[in-house]
C-alpha cells in the first residue's frame, strides 16, 4: 500500500461504548472481483458500512457495524463466494488507539 501511495482515513470511534461489533476485513483479491465486493456492500444495509477501501492494487478493506460474531462471520463466508477471492481475514475490533502523531510524522517527512 506504501509504494502504491495510498491514503485513506479511518473513522475515530470509541469501540468499547458502541452496540453490536466493529468488524473488519481485509480481503485479497483480483481487481475485476472488486466491483462483486461493492456490489455485495451495496446490497446490504447502508448503515452497517463504517468504511470501504477499493483502490488498493489487489486488496480491499472493509469496516463493518454488525450485531453480533455470528453476523461477521457471515460476511466473511459472504466475501469468500466473491469469484476472484483469494483470501479474507476478518478482525473483530476490541478497541481502537489511533496513532496521529506517527501519521503526521510520515506526512511531513514525505513533504520535505
């Protein structure tokens, strides 16, 4: 993603406080399957989306408010029948520590 250039913002949420899971899911995959992806996120309810990352060469990243594990896994199963799929890892955010300092780091030193 380093050497790509990519940049994206997560969303600053006190995890431990919110209802149901925060779910993410980092999916490995061909680029023709990432319209399968978005097309299955659109297809869900809108508001489970906390955050989606298609523009990665061969990878997508995908942030998710869902009830409960059972909820996640489901997804996971659902990313997986993706044609092109090769690879989902999902990770179920027990907590959140956001690290702005070391982005701002890195940002200035690529400035200069």
């Amino acid at each position: 993603m380093i050497e790509d250039n990519v940049m994206y913002l997560i969303p600053v949420r006190n995890v431990k406080n919110a209802l149901g899971i925060l779910c993410s899911y980092l999916i490995r995959c061909e680029e023709s399957s990432k319209k399968e992806i978005d097309s299955l996120l659109k297809s869900e309810e809108q508001q489970k989306i906390d955050f989606a990352l298609q523009n990665a060469k061969g990878f997508s990243l995908v942030s998710l408010l869902l009830n409960n594990v059972s909820e996640a896994e489901q997804f996971q199963d659902k990313f997986r029948r993706v044609n092109g799929v090769k690879q989902v890892h999902m990770n179920i955010l027990n907590d959140f520590i956001f690290v702005d300092s070391w982005l701002e780091e890195i940002l200035e030193r690529n400035a200069n």
